[in-house]
C-alpha cells in the first residue's frame, strides 16, 4: 500500500492506487506517491513535485 497525495489541495491517503477525484477537494487531480523516500527504504533522493 503506497501514501498519495493530490497536487491540488495536498490531501494525502494511503491506498493500492490513486482514486480518480480526491476525496477532499473533489477535483480529477494528478497525485504523486510520497510513500517513501529514504535510504531505509530502499529510495533515494525525493520528488521534485512535492
């Protein structure tokens, strides 16, 4: 299960994969998996678009 969080309000859940509207600002918007982004966790860097 991954974390998402949507690009447009910066709401986050954790889910298998991305709903299609966000929950929160009812919008179709893009969102980025933020699960994890350290060594610990076998990635590296982090991503740009948060």
């Amino acid at each position: 299960m991954g974390e998402w969080k949507c690009q447009k309000c910066g709401y986050s859940l954790q889910a298998d994969k991305p709903p299609e509207q966000c929950p929160s600002c009812k919008e179709k918007c893009e969102f980025v998996d933020v699960t994890c982004y350290i060594p610990d966790c076998g990635q590296t860097g982090g991503d740009k678009r948060l």
